[in-house]
C-alpha cells in the first residue's frame, strides 16, 4: 500500500473512534478563535476556555484590544501561562488587524502569519476553523503522531505539514488536525503510547519497529 492509501486508512479508522473531531477552543467568530488560539500555545484548551469568555464580553473588537492598556489584558489573562508575552502578542495582534485590515480577521495564510504572535500552526487553526478553509495545523500531538506512523520523518512542522498535505486529500486536512490531536491526547500519548490498544497499530512503523525488536 502507498502512503496514500495508509493515510487514508488511518484517517478512516481514527474517523470510526472520533465521529465529530473539533478543536476544543470555545469561539463565536474569528476574531476570538485567533485570540483564544494565542492563549493556547503551551497551556490547555480547558484552561483558555475558563478565561475567554470574560475576555470576549469585555473586547469585542480588534480596536478594543489594540486600545486598551496592557496591564489590563494581562489582568484578564493572568490565569494563562505567559500572559505577559500574550497580552503583548495580542495587543500587537489586534493594532495591526485594526490598522491593516479594517479590523478583520484575514482569510489567508500569508496575511496571517504577517500579524505579531501568529505562526503557521495558529494561522491553520484560524484557517480551518473559522474560515472552513483546507488547512492542517501542525502541533506537538499531531508531529508525534505522524513520525511514530511513519507518514513523515520531519522534526520541523513546516515539513510535516507538506509531507501530510502531500498524501492525504485536501477535503481531510482539517479534520487530520482534529483526529491525530485527539488521537495523540488519548491513545498515542507522548509517554507510554498505549500500542496494544491502537486501532491503527498495523499501520505505524513505530509499533512494527517494537515488534521486530522483541521478536529480536
Ligand atoms: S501503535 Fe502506538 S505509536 Fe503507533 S500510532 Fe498507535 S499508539 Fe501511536
């Protein structure tokens, strides 16, 4: 089988063990989505959820970030791992998408990644979520779970991303963030992944590398 066609199987099966994958920020627009995606590098969805909805009552708009003084975002946040640098990074976020964009969210990747704080993995999430625009997102979990597959050998995200986009169908990109997120979080776990129980374990080069391995 080519890498195409186990993509597609573990897509398929991960798709049986999570019907409806989505992310787990809560949002209303695309505007809070690319705000409580900043929140969220290196801390919980569950945690950003607890602090976005004051924060969302409060700033409804870009301006309304972009004016406000710092130390009041950060006293929104401080809950946030890194809200010193977040507040920054989303004040700066908002001034430009105010100055530049007539306040609105943009709807391509190259504009995105333009605004301050804003990566590729964010731009992605944004793109996909808010937007419904094809687009994978390469996180901790979803890079774990591609390399111990064997569907990329790459450290660097930018590389995985292409190499996922190269063998899996555009209609699914969104949808391989969600499933090898869940799957990461639940099953492929950064320590002690639990390969016995994996669904897709005929399919991962890590497990048949184990295997041989006992095998001796
Ligand atoms: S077999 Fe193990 S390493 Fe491979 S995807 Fe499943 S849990 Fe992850």
């Amino acid at each position: 089988m080519n890498n195409k066609a186990v993509a597609k199987k573990i897509l398929d099966i991960l798709k049986e063990e999570f019907p409806n994958p989505s992310g787990g920020l809560v949002f209303t627009n695309p505007l809070e989505l690319l705000i409580a995606t900043i929140l969220s590098a290196q801390a919980t969805d569950k945690l950003v959820n607890t602090v976005t909805p004051g924060l969302f009552k409060r700033y409804k708009t870009a301006s309304s970030y972009a004016d406000a003084p710092i130390e009041e975002i950060e006293a929104a946040i401080s809950r946030v791992n890194f809200f010193h640098n977040k507040a920054r990074s989303i004040r700066n976020c908002c001034k430009m998408l105010a100055d530049e964009f007539g306040g609105k969210v943009p709807k391509t990747l190259d504009e995105l990644v333009r605004l301050p704080g804003v990566g590729r993995k964010t731009a992605n999430i944004v793109l996909g979520n808010a937007f419904g625009i094809a687009a994978l997102a390469v996180d901790t979990h979803v890079r774990r779970v591609a390399n111990r597959l064997g569907l990329s050998k790459a450290s660097d995200p930018d590389k995985i991303e292409a190499d996922l986009c190269a063998i899996i169908d555009k209609g699914r990109w969104t949808e391989t963030t969600h499933l090898f997120i869940l799957h990461g979080r639940t099953i492929c776990k950064a320590r002690g992944p639990l390969c016995e129980r994996c669904r897709i374990n005929m399919y991962c080069e890590y497990y048949k590398a184990g295997l041989k391995e006992t095998k001796g």
